[in-house]
C-alpha cells in the first residue's frame, strides 16, 4: 500500500490520515467543494474535490471517488464510518477496479446488513440472541401465537434497517397485525425490502458492544464497550470496559463475538452490538457493524492497540500484527462526542464558523477533531466536530478527568452539547451504571441547574 | 400575494424523499398547516407548514437551495 484514498470527512478523515503517515503511506482525501480547505482535507498528502456540498453529489458519489482514486495513482480505499462504509456495492467496484479495500469483503457487509440474516448467523456461531421469530417473518406464518411464544411487548424490526431507524413497539396483542402490516409498508418504501421479523422488547436495556479484529485466519476480540448514554438512538457517551458487567456475560459475549467473526471468516474491524438486560443479567445480539466505528479510541487508548493500523496492516498483508494473548486492558477510558447542537433548544443544528477553539490539555486526554479555529461546520453533514476522550486508571477518576476536560475546553462562534456532557457525567445515575439507552429522553429537567 | 417562509436554516427539498411525488406543485390549493417542503439541516429534518390558505402561485427556491431563516420558500396567493 503506497498511496491510501480516504472516502470520508471531519474527524475520522483526520485519524485515518495520522495513522497513514506513521506507517510511511501516502494519503489522498476526497473533498465536498465547501470542505476542499477543511482540517481533513489538510492533514492529508493531497486533496481532490469530487462533488459539491450535497453528500449523494461527493461523499456518497461511487464512481467519481473511484476515478479520483485511479487517476491519482491510489492502491487503496478506506471508507471510514458512515458514508459509504457499509456499502456492498461500493466494496465490490473499488476491488473490481483493482484498489484494495480497507474492510471485510463485500459478502459479510452484505450479510450482517441484513439485519434477520445477520441474526441467524449469530444464532449459528453460538452469540446469545433475543426470543424471536429467528428470521424473517413469513407473511404466512401464525403472527399472533408466534408473538404469544415470544412475549409481550415486542419489536416489528425492518431486515434492512439497524442504526435505531425500521423499528415499531407493541403493547398487547391487539396491536399486533396492524404494526406488522405499517412496518412492511414502511419498510418496502424507505429500506426497498418489506421482510420485517420479531423481537422481546427489553426495557431499560444497556447497549454494551465488543470490538473484533480478524484476517481471515485469526480471529480476536479486543474487549467490550459500553454506549448505553445516547439520544433518539445516537451514542452521546462512550467508555471501555463496559462497566458493572457480570463476568459471565463479559466472557460469553466477548468468545462469542470472536466466533461470530470466525464464522464468516471475517477480514478487518468489526464491532458486535449487544443489547444487556441488567435485570436479568442477559445479554443478546443486535447487530454487526462491518468498519471501524467512531467510538474505537476508548478501546485503543485501554489496550494501546491503533486500531486504524491493524485496519490497514490486514488489507495490505492480510495479518494483523496481534495475537489475543497480546491484548491487556488498562485502567478506564470515557469518550464523549462533542456535536455542533443546542442543548438548551432541543438539541437544534447549530451549524456557523468557529470562531474560538480551545481545548484541554492533560494526561490521558485526547482529542480527536475535525475542525479547527476558523472551521465552518456545514450545514449538509452530521453536527459531530470532536470527540474528547480520557483515560485513567479507575471509571472513578475517567468521569473526573472527562469533568475536568470538558470544563477547560472552549467553542465560541457554534453551539455545542458540551453543556449536556457535564450534565450527563455528573449525575448519579451514570456514576451508579444505573441509566439506559433511553435515559436522556426520560429526563426532563436535563439542563436546569440542580 | 402571501410569503412561506423558512423558520430556520438548511437545504430545502420539495420532496419527502429521492423518487417521491412533491408535496405540492404551482396551481394547488393549499390549506393552514399543509405541509408544503422540507429543511434538512445536519441530517435533521423538519416540516414546513403553510400559515396561508390559497393558491401556490410559485417557489422561490429550487430543490436542493440553501436557504436562511426569513428566507421566502414558497408566494402563495391568498383567498
């Protein structure tokens, strides 16, 4: 891998292309026009502009991101999260046109993007799943005493959905055919495939996930997070290990998440998504995402793996440079994601230029950013500018030091949700592990002061 | 002759999504809380109703345009 093609923006742009450099590989980003001068454009070795600012023109732009990589004398491509990270059909024309792709191969992304066949290889591989209709509900089959088996409530979950959107409640069995029938019309005209399935609803479920690494002959976990703090399905926190985890289900989910990999034979970073059941000490699978995903650093800065590097290393010599007895865990690391929002307004957009950007320095402390002083934070993209993360030896002095961090860092010029991190980070529901994936909108005063 | 204007900024779309029919085209009869476009800004969408009854004479804005809060989306004429 001489020269690497970076298909993203913002912050992940910015790591990507730092890790690049360390390894001696020459970076080429590609740019929106209105983000032709951004930090990432910057950091990188070369530019190319390749659409306008409306990301189906650039970012998302298949075959214009392909020719920017073959006429610029690039080997490779990394998609970072989001964009076209997950895109099947992205992966198979980047190898097709003779560039390396820096993720597992088009087939798995295309098996954990479906969300029922993703389920059944969980099942298979040994990953503890929820009751339900284990795959695709057959617009034949009994509903009604499939739901009695399960239990109620319950999901209707669109096969083609997964990041929180395709997914409708039910209370009691009387709601039950009518959601299933909206959830199949929803499904066929938003994801283009009608397939939903069923699932048991937990209520006050943790999100708890465990990051694998694998080069299609060795397979390893590099231990588990937990983002349990997030908005309408958005991670807000972040931190690695999961806390407040019985071993067993730290045991279990981890192997199983590596067997899982092993399975489909698998070739790059990859997260496991767990739903945990703190009541009933139960953990079950959700999904697989097939990158690298934006809360990687608590994990790297707790087991001082570079995650990107291993990335890069397994699609240019197809080894990863860990073996599984390799990997320690040290002390605690919190991420939190500092979006350009107004907390005290809903949490609207706040896009805008920035006029003033200090951030803390400490031990333990890094930043991961996509804009600087003077950046302009666009309208057409997501409203996430850094991430702050702290690392120390207990969860104790990780909330203190992310407390201390948050307090020394300041952005004037755009609104932030550096106001509700504090906030999040000093109740005592967090420090208690006593919140859930749904904590944020059952708080209403958030941000009055205590 | 009547303004809709947009309460706040982003990127206008006539649609509710890529290959739908818009939610309203010059010459409709448009009603009080109709929803006429949608602003997306940062991957948030939002609705824009109409406060006017009447007739969409015109849109002052293509698909796809920035717009800023003030900034007249739709002339409507009103009866």
């Amino acid at each position: 891998m001489k020269r690497l093609l970076i298909a993203n923006r913002g912050e992940i742009a910015v790591r990507i292309a730092r890790t690049a450099r360390e390894m001696g590989i020459e970076t080429l980003v590609v740019a929106s026009e209105p983000d032709a001068d951004s930090l990432a454009a910057r950091s990188a070795d070369h530019v190319v502009v390749v659409g306008p600012a409306p990301a189906p023109a650039s970012y998302l732009n298949q075959d214009a991101i392909i020719a920017a990589a073959l006429d610029n004398g690039c080997d490779a491509v990394h998609p970072g999260y989001g964009f076209l990270s997950e895109n099947a059909e992205f992966a198979r024309k980047v190898v097709e046109a003779g560039l390396t792709w820096v993720g597992p191969d088009a087939g798995a992304i295309e098996m954990m993007g479906n969300k029922s066949m993703a389920r059944d290889s969980a099942r298979k591989a040994g990953v503890p799943v929820l009751r339900g209709s284990d795959g695709p509900l057959d617009p034949e089959a009994d509903a009604l005493a499939l739901a009695r088996d399960i239990g109620y409530p319950l999901v209707v979950k669109a096969s083609a959905g997964g990041g929180g959107r395709g997914i409708r409640f039910v209370h009691d069995e009387g709601e039950l055919l009518a959601t299933i029938e909206m959830a199949r019309g929803e499904a066929a005209s938003v994801f283009g495939d009608p397939t939903v399935y069923l699932e048991r609803f937990v209520k006050h479920a943790r999100h708890v996930e465990v990051q694998v690494l694998g080069d299609g002959k060795n397979f390893i976990h590099l231990g588990d997070r937990d983002c349990s703090m997030q908005r309408r399905s958005q991670k807000v926190i972040e931190e690695a290990p999961a806390p407040d985890l019985p071993d067993a289900v730290r045991q279990t989910i981890r192997e199983s998440s590596v067997e899982l990999a092993r399975e489909c034979g698998y070739s790059g970073a990859g997260t496991v998504e767990f739903l945990y059941d703190p009541a009933n000490h139960e953990a079950a699978f959700i999904e697989m995402n097939t990158r690298i995903q934006v809360e990687h650093p608590v994990t790297e800065v707790v087991t001082g793996v570079d995650l990107v590097r291993e990335q890069l290393l397994i699609a240019s010599t197809g080894s990863m440079s860990v073996r599984q007895e390799d990997i320690e865990f040290n002390g605690h690391a919190i991420e939190c994601r500092i979006n350009a929002e107004d907390p005290h307004n809903n949490f609207f957009p706040s896009p805008g230029v920035i006029s003033v950007l200090e951030w803390f320095e400490g031990d333990g402390v890094r930043i991961d950013a996509g804009v600087e002083a003077g950046s302009t934070v666009s309208p057409y993209y997501d409203s996430m500018l850094a991430k702050l993360i702290v690392h120390k030896d207990t969860r104790e002095a990780a909330i203190e030091g992310a407390l201390e961090a948050l307090y020394g860092t300041r952005i004037e010029g755009v609104k932030t949700t550096i106001p509700v991190l504090k906030k999040l980070l000093d109740r005592l529901e967090f420090s208690a592990v006593k919140h859930h994936s749904k904590f944020i909108e059952t708080v209403d005063n958030l941000m009055e002061p205590k | 002759m009547a303004n809709i204007v947009s309460p706040l900024p982003g990127i206008f779309y006539r649609k509710p999504g890529p290959g739908k029919p818009p939610f309203a085209n010059e010459g409709d009869t448009i009603e009080v809380g109709q929803t006429v476009g949608i602003v997306e800004i940062m991957k948030q969408f939002t609705e824009i109703q109409s406060d006017v009854a009447g007739v969409l004479e015109s849109f002052a804005v293509n698909e796809g345009d920035m717009v800023n809060p003030g900034d007249t989306i739709i002339v409507v004429r009103e009866g």
